[in-house]
C-alpha cells in the first residue's frame, strides 16, 4: 500500500494502518479459559488491570419446534448436546470489524456463519459447529463412536468408516473416536469436537442451519487428534476442557450474532444429556495463605481475589478451623484443594511480593552431607571417568523381548503405559541399554567406544528386587597399526575393574574368581565372576555372547562388567571422610629398603592363578608388600596337565632389618600357603 508523502518518517506504521495492540499469552495446559478473551480479561481485572466489563447474553425465543432432533449413543464420549436450527438466513462475506477482528489474531474470514463460530471460539473459549440443513440426511443427527463401515463386517476386524473433513482430508474413525452422524446414524458428518465433515459444510448458497453447541469428553478428544494427527481450534479446546456450563449460553450469543449478521428465525433449543458436575465446594482456612505462601494478607483481600477469579466464598463461624467455603467456578477444574487455592491469590497479588526470608543456617553433618552409598557412587563415577570412559544416563526401561535376554521380562515388570513401544519392561540389566548406545555410537563413526552408568536393575516387583549396578561397557575396535595389536581388551578390562573395585573399598584380596558359571548372556569361554563365598556374587565381567549383541543389532566383540553395588560390603577399619572406599589417610612408607624373592610352584593347569597370589598375599600381611606373577611355564620339565606359575613376592621390612632366620620363616610361610592351595615348589 502506498503511504501519502506528507506523512513524516517516523510516525508509527500500526496507527496509519488501523491496527490495534496485539497481545500474545502463553497458555497452560490446566488453564483452558484462557482460551478465550474473556477468560483472559478476568484474570487482568483481578490483578488490577483494567475493569472486567460484564455482558449479559439475552434469551432468543424460538419461534417453531426444531425440525431437527439428536440422539445421544455415546453419552460417555459427549454428555450433553445443544442446537437449534435457524431458516432464512442469509450467508456471505462478513463485516469489516469482524474480518478486522479475526485477521487481528491470525485467522482468515471465511463467511459470516463460520466467522461467528471462530469469534466466539476466541472471544469466550467455547467452540461451536454450524451444518448447512439441506445437506442433511434426515431430520436426526447421532452422537455415537466410531464403526465398521456397511459391507465389510465380513472382513475379520472389519474396514473403518471414513470421513472426508472441512480440510479437504479423509479420516478413519476407530471405535474410540466420538462421530457426529446423519441418516439414521449411518453417515459420517464429523469427528465431535475435531472438526466437521466436508459434506455439511456450510457456503454462500446455504439459508437454513443448524447450529451445535456440545461438551465433548476431554481425554477422548485429545486422542481422536493425536491419533489422526488434526490440530484444530476446537480440538486445542475440547481436549483441555471447555467450560460445560458454557453449552447454553454459547448458543445463545450465536444465535443473537448469526440474527444480526444473517437475518433469519430461530427455533427453540433441542437440549439433550446432562453437562458433567460442577468442581465440589471445600473447606478453607484463610490463614493457610501465610502459612503457606508466606504472604501477610487480610481475609478481606484473599476473599476478594478469589470472587473476582469467579471462586464463590461462603464464610462461615471463626471458630471453626477452616472457616470458610470455597466452591471453584466451572472453568477451573484443575483446582482441587486448598493449595491450589493459595496458588491464585500468590499469583493475583504477584510473587514479587513474597517476603525475603533467609534459610536458617544448618550446621553441616558431621559425617558429611553424602551418605556412604551416595558417596560410593560418587567416587565409583570419579573412578571411571578418570580411567577414561564415558558416563550414560539411559533409561530404566527396555523392551520386553531385549529383557528376556538378560534373565527379566515377566509380566510383573512389564508397563501398562510405556513412554514408547520399545521401552515396556522394567530392566533386568544394565548392560541392554549400554550396548544399544555403543551400537548408536558405531553407526555413527565412533565405535572404539568406553561407555557407563549407574543406576537401577529390577529383578522383580518388590522393594528388595531393586539393585543399584555399575556397569561399564568396551567395544575394542582399535585401529590397524604397524606394530600390531595393543594389550588384550579382556585383561585391559579387568585391571579397569580392579582399579575400581579397590576405589570404593571392596575387599579385592578376599574375591574369589569363577569362571563357566556366569549366566546365558556372557560368552561361556570368555568371562568370569568374582564373589565373596558361593552366594554373593558381586561382579560378572567378560566378554557378550554374540547371540546377544546379534539380537541387539550390534557388531562385537563387546567386553563389559556389571558390579552389584548392594553386594559389595563395608570397608572395614577406618573410612574416608566422605564415606566412600578405601581411606585417604597418609602414604604408610618405610625408610627400610625393600627386598624380593621369587618363587615358582607347579600346580594343576585348572587352578586359577589367582588363588596362588592371594595365598602368598596372606602368608603374612604386615611384611608382604605385592604379589606379581611374572611368568607362567607349560612344556618340557612340567607334567601334562599342569604348569609353572613363577611368583615375585616383594617384601617390605617395617621397623628393622630382617635377618636372613626372619627372610627363611617368611619364605616358608609363602611355600605353606601356597601348598594348600595344591601348589607344589618346583626344583631349581
């Protein structure tokens, strides 16, 4: 549009044009009054801006029986159902404050009926629908679910009705889905509360109408469209609840702007079902706003904000503990105690003006603000970034068909309403999620990846079935290198452990390895467990089975161990200050010079070289500094079916030196343990 010359620069573009101030809110989904304008300048009136105009909306009398009946199949799915027909209308383009009114919000004037229902939809947060009445079927519309469509019951579940919208798409409406229907009840015509059929829709040609005002179930709406993915105006509404008192009256305005706008003549008002019951009065305290809020306001003010928010106060005897009667308007279903209550009047007072009030000073635990589990998996977090793995946090759930594989999947564990089709079952494991990340990470160019997490296993559906794991996961994928491949991901694997398993204090020395008994997951040749006795098993570590990872869409070999933290038992003696593993006192160093003797023992080929090591460790623990294997011998000189295992003993004198008498009792103390281990000293 060309501006005049003599218009100087600088002067406001939005008053040449005519245009109002435009102001935008962000809505909450508990609040759908605010869906209208009047809603809005309700709360603005409480708070002090501006005064709430109020505006009566007259009875229009009809002047004939309407022609037009409803029945109501589905009163669960829409309660209460209101319309009226009006003949000898006369449709068209609308009025400029009307367009002026609508293109101000963002929407586009189609005619003068459906230009009512939008304005209203705005104006007082309560949708309507208007059917042209010579496009009906028959003189009874039917609120019912959705059905099979005629001729295909014979089809096993059967073919659903289909609709064709005022948007110009086809739907399907399910069982579950609210349909407004014509011609017995036989022909879609809409989706209640969604959106009207195509076939009804009103135009410049159309002069008798019937026009709907319902209330529609709020849940069913909001499935209807998430299911068949319409976002209308009347959905955004419907599914967060509209005021059911609203039915009448909302017909009413329409009726009296369609009259003005149109022309025409009503008839009376078909009425059918019950609105749902209105929010239950109860018992307040006034004081509980202090008590709760911390806002010093007198009854007066409290009982003032909340009549000007619609709430009717009814007071009672001061004596009584909660004097008062509180009874919530029909538009505030979500306020359903005294909370809520005070909730409105810090929101309408403002809450900047909530007294500064500062904490009491608490004096710190004396035994540290982390307890030791806390303190545990703090240190064990520490412990594992610093050996340079990466923490995940996934969820505490996976698919049913995944937990199966790691031992879980009963029904008791399994959600009525998952977050998502693959997230069903309570986990058994840690280890499902970590190697579906490390798959991600693959597929992605990272596949050489060092992942954990701590956190929850459910074994079942009591308290006591809940553990807390750490698990950590190594897909060693290194890259081609001239001097060959680095150490052994297995044994790189347990020395992680070990590091760990030392940081929050588990007693290392005492761990008994296991191997073939860990369960179907790890690969049978390829892990281990380590426990305190037969019964706790406090670590499984190994190599997956590749069944696993091939059902898990994921490329091996995968190396990873799960530490059951509620297995792992105190350290004994002195803690750290934080309540976390081992003691961080100071370094316990001799001024004595150290001295070795090595060792080497024939034993089974079966025996676990561990079990030498720890032997030797225990033969006297105040001199014995470290245990190192370093070498183990099968072949010539050595039976079959044994082997050579040499033993570096470090011995660490504490107070004096040791005479050569002391070194020899030592030394035979090192060959006793060993030998009931099934060790046998082998000849020099």
């Amino acid at each position: 549009q060309e501006l005049p010359p003599e218009i100087p620069v600088g002067t406001p573009v939005a008053g040449l044009f005519g245009a109002e101030p435009v102001i935008d809110f962000e809505v909450t989904p508990n609040r759908p009054d605010w869906l209208g304008v009047a809603g809005i300048a309700r709360d603005l009136a409480a708070a002090s801006v501006g005064k709430l105009k109020h505006f009566d909306i007259a009875v229009v009398r009809g002047a004939f029986p309407s022609p037009i009946t409803v029945r109501l199949d589905a009163p669960q799915m829409c309660p209460v159902f209101a319309g009226r027909v009006i003949r000898g209308v006369k449709n068209g383009p609308s009025p400029a404050w009307l367009q002026k009114r609508l293109t101000a919000i963002g929407l586009r004037s189609i005619n003068r009926l459906v230009d009512v229902t939008n304005l209203i939809a705005y104006d007082r947060a309560r949708p309507l629908h208007v059917y042209d009445v010579a496009k009906l079927v028959g003189t009874e519309i039917v609120v019912r679910g959705g059905q099979v469509s005629a001729g295909t019951a014979h089809i096993e579940g059967g073919e659903p009705e289909h609709l064709i919208a005022l948007d110009g798409k086809t739907y399907a409406a399910s069982a579950t889905d609210c349909v407004i229907a014509d011609a017995g009840g036989e022909r879609p015509i809409g989706l209640g509360g969604v959106m009207g059929g195509e076939s009804t829709g009103c135009d410049e040609t159309t002069t008798d109408v019937f026009v709907e005002s319902a209330w529609f179930d709020p849940l069913v709406v909001a499935q209807t469209g998430r299911a068949l993915g319409i976002h209308s105006d009347a959905q955004y509404r419907f599914a967060r609840g509209v005021d059911p008192v609203s039915v009448t009256p909302g017909l009413e305005l329409a009726t009296r702007l369609i009259l003005d706008l149109c022309g025409g003549e009503p008839s009376e008002i078909v009425f059918v079902g019950e609105p749902p019951a209105s929010p239950a009065p109860f018992a307040f305290d006034p004081a509980y706003v202090k008590r709760l809020s911390g806002m010093d306001l007198a009854d007066d003010r409290i009982g003032t904000i909340l009549g000007q928010l619609g709430f009717k106060v009814t007071a009672g005897p001061a004596d009584q503990a909660e004097p008062w009667t509180v009874t919530p308007p029909s538009w505030r279903r979500d306020v359903e105690g005294r909370a809520d209550l005070v909730e409105e009047v810090a929101r309408i007072e403002g809450f900047d003006s909530l007294p500064d009030t500062p904490l009491p000073q608490v004096a710190r635990p004396a035994g540290g603000v982390l307890n030791p589990r806390q303190a545990r998996v703090r240190t064990a977090r520490r412990a594992l970034a610093a050996l340079g793995y990466a923490e995940a946090v996934t969820w505490s759930f996976t698919k049913q068909s995944t937990a199966v594989l790691f031992g879980g999947g009963d029904d008791r564990l399994v959600l009525e309403n998952p977050i998502a089709a693959d997230l069903d079952c309570m986990r058994p494991s840690a280890l499902p999620n970590l190697i579906q990340a490390a798959a991600r990470n693959a597929a992605r160019g990272f596949a050489d990846a060092a992942l954990f997490e701590i956190g929850p296993i459910y074994l079942g559906d009591g308290p006591a079935d809940q553990r807390t794991v750490i698990t950590a996961l190594v897909a060693p994928h290194a890259a081609r290198h001239w001097a060959g491949a680095g150490e052994n991901a297995l044994f790189a694997l347990k020395a992680d452990l070990t590091t760990l398993l030392e940081e929050i204090g588990a007693p290392v020395a005492s761990l008994q390895l296991t191997q073939g008994q860990n369960r179907d997951w790890w690969h049978p040749g390829r892990s281990a467990r380590l426990q305190l006795g037969p019964k706790n098993v406090m670590v499984e570590f190994g190599e997956l089975h590749p069944r696993v990872l091939k059902a898990l869409d994921a490329d091996g070999p995968i190396l990873a161990f799960e530490i059951v933290l509620d297995n792992v038992p105190e350290p004994r003696g002195q803690k750290s200050k934080n309540g976390g593993g081992k003691a961080r006192g100071s370094a316990d160093l001799s001024a004595l010079m150290p001295l070795t003797r090595d060792f080497a023992f024939v034993v089974e080929d079966a025996k676990p070289v561990g079990d030498l090591v720890r032997a030797a460790t225990g033969a006297d623990k105040a001199l014995i500094a470290e245990v190192r294997v370093f070498d183990v011998y099968r072949g010539k000189g050595v039976d079959d079916g044994f082997k050579s295992v040499a033993l570096e003993v470090v011995i660490q004198p504490r107070d004096a030196t040791l005479t050569e008498a002391e070194i020899e009792a030592l030394t035979a103390k090192v060959v006793a343990a060993v030998e009931k281990q099934g060790g046998k000293l082998r000849a020099a």
